[in-house]
C-alpha cells in the first residue's frame, strides 16, 4: 500500500465580495473538499470554469488561505504553518503552471530560470549548475548545455512547458499540482508532455494533482479521478472504472462529449447536460447539479444536497439516487 502524502478534510475556500454598503457576499470556491493523494499517485480534479478546482490545487499548496478544513502533508497539519515551516513546505511542493507564454520571464535565460528556486533556497553555484543539467536532462531538452543561455521567445511551446517542469523539479518536490499543464500547447505535443510527467513522477515517486477540463487527457496520466463541480466534489475513484463506466450523470455527460475518432460510433446516442454551470455567488439549493440533471425529482434533489456515499471500494459519488440511475 502506498503511503499517504497530501490529505485534504472538509476543506472550503471562501472569497468575500461587497454588495453595496452593509452587504458582503461569500463566492464559495471550495465548499467542504475531502480527498487525499499518495506518494507516486495522481489525481486528476476534472471540472468546468469555475468549478473551483483552480482554487483547490492552490489551496493544497498555500497559495490561498482556507477558510476551514485541515491539510495534512506527510502526516504533519499544515493548515496553519510559520513562515519558517512554510519554507520546509514550499520546498517540497511545487507548481506546473497553465501558460507556457507567461509563466517564464522573458528577460531571463533558461539557467536564469531553472535555478532561480534554488537561489531562494540558498543552493551554492555548483549544486546549482549540477541540478539545472540534471532537471534539463531529466525533460528531455538536449543537450542541455545548448538550452542554458536561450530565452523563452526561442523555444516551441512544447519545450517552454518542459522548461516549467524543469523549474518545478529542480527542487525535488514531493508533491506537484499541475494546472493545465498541456490545455496552452500545441495538440501534437500535449500526449507527449504528459507522458513524460508520468514517467517523471513514476521515477521519482511524487504524488501530483493534475487540473484539467478534459476528461480525456488523464487516461494517459491519472490513477484516481476527482470530479468537481461548483465547489463540490461529484464523484470520485479509479480513473480507469470512472471513465468505463461513470456513475454521477455530471461525470457521465463529461465522458460522452470527448469527440469519438472510432466511425463507427457516429451516431451514438450521446447523454449532454443543457444550461450553463451556476455561479459560486449564488449556488443551486440541494444538489448543485440539479438545475441541468435530467433525473432531478424537483423535490429531495432541490432541497437536500447529497452526501458522498461509498458505492464501490474507493469509489465515491454524491446523489440521491445513484443506485436508480446506476443500475438504468
Ligand atoms: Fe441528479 Fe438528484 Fe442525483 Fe443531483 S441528487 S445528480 S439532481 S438525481
């Protein structure tokens, strides 16, 4: 069994906005989050805009606040950790970011840029000339030597998110939460970088949080599938069992409008939701997913939000009538 690396209990992330003069409205981003990641485990949190799992991926970094829950890493609590701790923590997690295009300095070289985690971690000239070869290498950008005095504008898209990744390992990270590494970059590169963060991480044994919209992509990449929506976790398990046979009809529905290259499966019937997904301003009462649900009763399903019950060992999914619909 693989040890537990990052648990996340109950956890909600609140931001709060004024309307008018007396009133202050809460925008529930993350609304009471349970899940955990092992060590060389990846879980992909699948969601639309504005499901909150964004957010969620920085929350379980620090980057923002909780406004309750726990976070516990390495068996330690962190949810409210001393600058001196949050140094230990910053060490060990790292972040991949969405845009390849923004996310690197342009004025700075790829030396400049890969070392620069290492500057702030006080690493000596040649541990720092060592580990930049080392993480160029370990992406696959070679040889290295001809990558160090380049700048962003001069490398594909593709090979900027190499260089992010690069950054990212160069500290020996434990735990990664990758926000859309590959949905900026080019589709004939996207399968590639993900494999090669797969392997990445089966080397060196990190637990990563991968966030994306595309339920397609963490076949290549996920052993666990998280799904949110509006702020709350849907359904969660295995990737491999969710994307055979997804229970939650919000999971359903993301499965079948991946586009079918097989001809033969033209006309399959495919299950879409209609409407748009709700503001975290102003939730749905009940299950968040109601208003879109073709098996909403209009009565329990608006008034009561489901909890998460386990249907399956590891396999969790949030409604009402799962068994009902499950067994259609
Ligand atoms: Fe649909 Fe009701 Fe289940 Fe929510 S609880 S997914 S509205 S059937």
């Amino acid at each position: 069994m693989r040890d537990s690396l990052l648990e996340l209990q109950e956890v909600r992330t609140y931001f709060y906005v004024r309307k008018g003069l007396f009133k202050t409205l809460a925008v529930k981003a993350v609304d009471g989050v349970s899940l955990s990641i092992n060590r060389g485990e990846t879980v992909a949190i699948v969601g639309e805009s504005g499901s909150g799992k964004s957010t969620l991926g920085r929350t379980a970094l620090k980057l923002v606040e909780p406004t309750s829950g726990k976070i516990i890493f390495e068996g330690k609590d962190i949810t409210n950790l001393s600058s001196e701790d949050l140094k230990w923590f910053r060490r060990k997690a790292q972040m991949i970011f969405q845009d390849p295009y923004t996310s690197l300095n342009p004025f700075m070289t790829i030396k400049q840029i890969i070392e620069e985690p290492l500057v702030v971690h006080g690493f000596d000239a040649r541990e720092r000339e060592e580990r930049v070869i080392k993480a160029l290498e370990d992406v696959r950008l070679l040889p290295p030597e001809t990558f160090l005095s380049k700048y962003p504008h001069m490398l594909s898209g593709g090979q900027r998110q190499r260089v992010g990744i690069a950054r990212c390992l160069v500290l020996e990270p434990v735990f990664i939460v990758a926000d859309e590494p590959v949905s900026m970059i080019d589709a004939s590169s996207r399968v590639e970088i993900l494999l090669l963060m797969r392997s990445l991480q089966g080397k060196y044994g990190i637990g990563m949080m991968y966030i994306t919209h595309d339920i397609a992509t963490t076949k290549y990449f996920s052993d666990k599938i998280a799904v949110m929506y509006a702020g709350k976790l849907l359904e969660i398990g295995p990737s491999q069992r969710i994307l055979k046979e997804p229970l939650h009809p919000y999971t359903v529905a993301l499965i079948d409008a991946v586009p079918d290259p097989d001809p033969h499966n033209r006309f399959r019937l495919r299950r879409v939701v209609t409407g748009e997904p709700p503001s975290p301003l102003n939730p749905p009462s009940g299950c968040r997913f109601h208003p879109r649900c073709p098996y909403s009763d209009g009565m329990k399903c608006v008034k009561e939000e489901p909890e998460m019950i386990e249907v399956d060992m590891n396999r969790k999914v949030a409604c009402h009538y799962i068994e009902k619909i499950a067994g259609k």
